[in-house]
C-alpha cells in the first residue's frame, strides 16, 4: 500500500535501507537461543554501550520490550507507577495486568512528564491494604503528547525522587534518539536517570523489526528468562540483527531532517485556516487540530487518502503525522499544498 502513498501514519512504516538489506544478507548467524548468534551478540554489545550500561536484550517488539522490563522489576500484585497516557497502559493491550498481574496506578499530565509533588502525593506509606509499588516509568519522547521530549533536568529529579522511595526505574524510550536529537545530548545520556531503558530500532532508524531492552547484567538475565518464555527466543535473528546494526551506525544522523521537516509542516498548517496544531512540533511528530467548521479529522485523513496522502486520528478532531527517513522534502510541500486546496 504504502509504496505509492506518501505515509505519515508513522515511522514504523519505514522500510530497510539497501545498505541494511545488503548487511542481512551477508550476516553470521547462529542459534541465539544457545547464545550463538554473533550478529544478535554483536548488536546487543552495541546497544548496551551506546546507552552505556551493562547489558542489552533483542527483543520482537517495543511491546515485549516494555513487558519484559514490567516483569523483571516487579513481582504479580505490585504496583506500577506511570503517566496516565503512556503507550505502556494505552497500546499494549493490556500486558501490564493481564501478563504481569500488576496495577497501574496512573498520574495524568499535559505533556507526559510527571512531577516529583506528583509522585509523592501517589506514595503511600506501607500498610497492609495497599499493593506495594515496585516500578516508575517514563516515556521520551511521548507518543500521545504528541513527540513532546522531557526535560532533562526534570527527569533528573522524578526519577531521583522515585529511587528514594525504592522504585526501580524504566524508560520507554522507543523515540530515545528523537529525544537525544532535540535535547542536544547523547542517548547513554538520556537513558542515565533510569535502571533499564527500551529502545526502537524499526522506528525513525528505520529496522525492519525490533527492539533493544538495556539495563544490568541481572536484570537483562531474567529479561531473558521472560522472553523465553513468552515465545520471544529467536533462533538465527541474526538476519534482523544486522539490520539493527547498520540502523545504530547509520540512521540517527537523519533523524535532525526528520524533525526539521516537521517543524516545517506544523508551521504550514498551522497556518491553514481552521487548523492548528496541538502540541510544539519538538521531534518527528506533528499533532493536528482539526477546528474547520465543515472538517473534521475523519474527512481531512479521507481526502488526504484519496490525493494519496495517509495520515492516522488519534483523537476526535486531532490528526497525527509522523516525518521518517522516507519523507522527503518534496512530500512535505505536497502535503501543504493539497492541504492548502482542500481547506480554501
Ligand atoms: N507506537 C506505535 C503505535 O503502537 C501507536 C506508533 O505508531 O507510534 N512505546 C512507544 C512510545 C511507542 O510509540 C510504541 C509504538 C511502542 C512503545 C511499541 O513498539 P512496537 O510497535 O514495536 O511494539
């Protein structure tokens, strides 16, 4: 499908690079099960040290990722402290409770960043009608803010805040290298509040599939267990490994053209009468407010399909658009310029 549309449903649409190609088919492979993959062994050494700690899993997904991450820190019948629109709660069918027996307890946000008076005001002291809290999680960039980053500083301190009252800490961080692109740091840097971080490579660093769950040595074995045991062992994943190498070398110097052209298109729009967008355009995500008397998202989305533009709501009224290594900047003006049209 995607191939003559212009897609900006999301950056999962992306498609392997040649250079990725090429490196798949010349991979080493082995039974990973065993440990004898050199080419999973190798994109796990590389994705434990760009995010500096001990160790890395390769995972199907950032879903299993994230629920590996939820079963290791945590025991069945624990508590999960997160933000109330986190794709952890939101998008992942429900794993949390229904796979790890665990309760979340929600914090809501404007934009995805929880503060410390937040969090202690959810901290309970220990009594024995609660359920005992194990867990904090974040997620940078924010899906549902709409790409929105957290600040550095801030984070900091929540997570400082969580780990004082002996939480572990976990970062979805499927968009880490969006949020390391805007914030101006390193991705070790942006993962270095947390006790295990999950990361994307089959998003804007454009992998076929799969996901990287980092952390110590400990916790990424019993991640391993866990994965094991939902299915998640691939025998010789070196072929998709590789991909994920080539993504790591390649493919984050391009995510700054990636968030240049969404600044560019939520400029556009939001010049349009009867659009606006809902959230600062900071990363790879544009978030459309639809205020038109006669459009709505819906009609918008239906009529960008049939000029050959897909786009997905997320909302009554909101629109999201997600800019990747396969928008150039020719599709942006085509977006604008039938946008232009449809809404005169
Ligand atoms: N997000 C997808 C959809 O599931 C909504 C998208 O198109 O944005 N964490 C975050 C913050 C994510 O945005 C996603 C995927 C995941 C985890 C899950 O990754 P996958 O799709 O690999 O399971």
């Amino acid at each position: 499908m995607s191939t003559q549309f212009i897609d900006f449903r999301s950056d999962t649409v992306t498609k392997p690079t040649d250079s990725m190609r090429q490196a798949m088919f010349e991979a080493q492979v082995g039974d990973d099960v065993y440990g004898e993959d050199p080419t999973v062994t190798k994109l796990e050494e590389l994705g434990a040290s760009m995010l500096n700690k001990e160790a890395a899993l390769f995972v199907t997904s950032g879903t299993m990722g994230n629920l590996l991450a939820l079963l290791s820190h945590t025991q069945p019948g624990d508590e999960v402290i997160l933000e109330a629109e986190a794709h952890i709660y939101y998008y992942e069918v429900g794993g949390l409770g229904r796979i790890g027996g665990l309760i979340p307890r929600l914090i809501h946000t404007p934009d995805g960043l929880i503060t410390p008076e937040q969090l202690e005001a959810v901290m309970r002291p220990a009594d024995i009608h609660y359920a005992a809290p194990s867990l904090f999680c974040l997620e940078n960039t924010h899906n549902r803010a709409g790409g929105r980053v957290l600040p550095q500083q801030e984070v900091e301190e929540v997570t400082a805040c969580a780990k004082s009252h002996g939480l572990a800490t976990h970062l979805d961080g499927a968009r880490i290298f969006n949020a390391a692109e805007f914030l101006g740091l390193s991705v070790a840097e942006v993962g270095e509040p947390f006790d295990s971080v999950m990361f994307c490579l089959s998003k804007g660093l454009g992998a076929p599939v799969g996901s990287l769950l980092v952390g110590s040595e400990k916790f990424i074995d019993r991640a391993r267990r866990f994965r094991k045991m939902l299915g998640g062992g691939m025998r010789q994943a070196g072929v998709v490994a590789a991909a994920g190498i080539t993504a790591l070398q390649e493919m984050p110097e391009k995510i700054r053209d990636d968030h240049r052209r969404a600044r560019q298109l939520g400029d556009a729009l939001s010049q349009i009468d009867g659009l606006s967008t809902a959230a600062p355009v900071e990363t790879n995500m544009v978030m459309v407010e639809v205020t038109h008397p006669e459009w709505d998202g819906e009609r918008l989305v239906n009529a960008w399909r049939k000029e050959g533009i897909l786009a997905s709501t997320v909302g009554p009224g909101k629109i999201r658009l997600v800019t990747h290594h396969q928008i150039t900047d020719d599709h942006i003006e085509q977006i604008i310029a039938v946008t232009e049209e449809l809404l005169s």
